[in-house]
C-alpha cells in the first residue's frame, strides 16, 4: 500500500499544474521524479508501471502532471515553460518533503526541465534515467555530457532525436549506460508491431528497475 498526496502549483499563464506525491508503507529516503512528454504522459505505459515497480521497491514517487496539447498553451513558448513549472513543483514539493537522495526519469520534452533542474546543486549527483531523450539540442547534449552522477540514457534507432554521432560520444562517459534499441521509435514502440512493442516494454522496465534499485 502506499498513501498519495495530490497538490498543484500556478504555473504559465496561470494555468494550474498539478501532481502527485507517493509515498508506499516501507519507504526509504529515496525520491523518484517523473518528467513525462508532451503527449507521453504519467498514464502511458513506460511511466505507469515504472511508478509501480518503485512503490513496489519502496521508493517515493513525484509525478509531475502538465497537459501541454491544451489550447490555453497555444501562444505559450512550451520548452520554457516546462522548465518553469517544473521548478515551481519541485520548489513546492521539496519545502514539505525530506529527501537524500533523488532519482530523476524524463522523457523527450520532459528531458528539456530535466537538463535546467541538473543546474541546480541539490541534483548534482542526482541518478538519471534519459528516455528518449531530444538528443539533437545542445543543452541536453551537454547535460548529458556533464552529470557526475550515474546515468542511463535509453534510445531507439528509429527514434527522429537520435543522433548517432552524438550517441557514439556518449559511450565512453563514466558512471553512464546507454541502451540502444534497433528500430524502437520515440513511442518507445516498434512501429507496426503491437505484440513485438509489448515484449520490449517488459524488457524497458527491467532495464529501468536494474538500474534505478542498483546499490
């Protein structure tokens, strides 16, 4: 079992973001932060069951829930308002919270609040999970490259932000794993293969959890 606190922040143009706060019955210090995409969200496959598999591991999870398909975002500059609300969240959620130790998990735009939060000193060592990540814009490259802390970037080669060059750079970075799937999409899917996309979201979560409960 594990108890839920639901809170919201004011974020961009007034618009309310909301989230979720989970904490199981035998929890640790441990925070898991959840950054979703754009219209990947804390719902979709990849990210439902890595809260589960968490709770099921005893670590806190923050689900961070915006909606950027809404209208009322139309006029919005979406990749600097993510990091803002994303800001305002953590800030909130860290004033009534004691954490030691946090673990982050972004996916494509949730990667863009993910790579202006390592700015700050408290995620310096932070553990990183990179899903497919906007490989191609040089902040997050750089973030990447820079994190001291340990790190897995996960990515398809069918993925329209892989960038091969890039990835090859990568490989050599100490304390960061990379997974690299031949013909996964940015979906974390293989296109046109319901059953084979089902198989592999097995194999994701395993990774993910191997990695995320790894001492």
């Amino acid at each position: 079992m594990y108890e839920v606190t639901d809170g919201h922040v004011v974020g961009t143009n007034g618009i309310s973001i909301s989230y979720s706060y989970m904490k199981p019955d035998s929890s640790s210090d441990t925070l898991v932060m959840l950054l979703p995409g754009y219209g990947y969200t804390n719902d979709s496959p990849m990210f439902r069951y890595t809260t589960a598999l968490c709770l099921e591991n005893g670590l806190n999870v923050l689900e961070v829930n915006y909606n950027y398909r809404d209208e009322r975002y139309d006029s919005v500059d979406v990749s600097k308002a993510i990091v803002d609300d994303v800001r305002l969240v953590i800030d909130q959620v860290l004033q009534s919270h004691s954490v030691n130790e946090y673990i982050i998990i972004g996916k494509s735009l949730g990667t863009m609040a993910m790579a202006s939060e390592l700015t700050r000193n408290v995620f310096h060592d932070a553990k990183l999970v990179w899903l497919t990540p906007l490989l191609k814009q040089d902040d997050i490259y750089e973030a990447i490259l820079s994190h001291k802390g340990e790190q897995l970037v996960l990515m398809g080669t069918a993925d329209q932000h892989y960038v091969d060059e890039r990835m090859k750079h990568l490989e050599h970075l100490a304390m960061t794993e990379l997974e690299i799937v031949e013909e996964m999409n940015h979906s974390l899917e293989y296109t046109g293969d319901t059953y084979r996309s089902l198989r592999l979201l097995e194999i994701l979560l395993k990774r993910v959890e191997q990695f995320i409960i790894a001492p």
